[in-house]
C-alpha cells in the first residue's frame, strides 16, 4: 500500500495552477514523502522486534525440548515420563 501512494505521490503535477495563482506543491509532496519514510521505517523496527521475539520463543523452546529429550532414563517409570514430554513436543 505504501509503495502503491508513493507512485500516486510522484504522479502529482510539481504546481498547479488556479485562476491566475500558480501553487507549487514541492514542498507539500517532499513533507508527506518524509511522512511516508517514517512510516516505513517505524514498520521496518517493529517488524524486526516482532521477529527477534518470536525467534526468542522459538529459542527457548526448542532448547526446553532438548534439555527434556537428552535426559538418560534410568527406569521405566523416566523412560515413561520421557516419553509422555517427547508427545507433548
């Protein structure tokens, strides 16, 4: 969607007149051009603190699942209980 009023952005006339003023809009297209970079921007850092959350949870995960699955069982009631968390996973 940014990129699609971007486009429309650039296709904006540089001045327009009405009536016998002439209006130059470069200063108003350069402003919500700058606009538009913010908002990209602040995307771009929310998305990367969104991914680096979910590869945490990932993480944390995977190394729970490890921590339960390396265990050695002794008896069958561990080997049991092993493989009840090995399901669970």
């Amino acid at each position: 969607m940014l990129k699609t009023k971007r486009k429309e952005l650039k296709k904006l006339p540089d001045s327009v007149k009405v009536d016998c003023i002439n209006v130059n809009l470069v200063p108003f297209k350069g402003g919500v051009e700058d606009i538009f970079k913010r908002l990209s921007d602040a995307l771009v850092e929310t998305l990367q603190t969104s991914i680096e959350k979910d590869a945490e949870e990932v993480y944390k995960f995977i190394k729970a699942g490890l921590a339960k699955l390396n265990s050695n069982p002794q008896s069958v009631e561990e080997i049991e209980k092993m493989h009840s968390d090995a399901m669970q996973l």
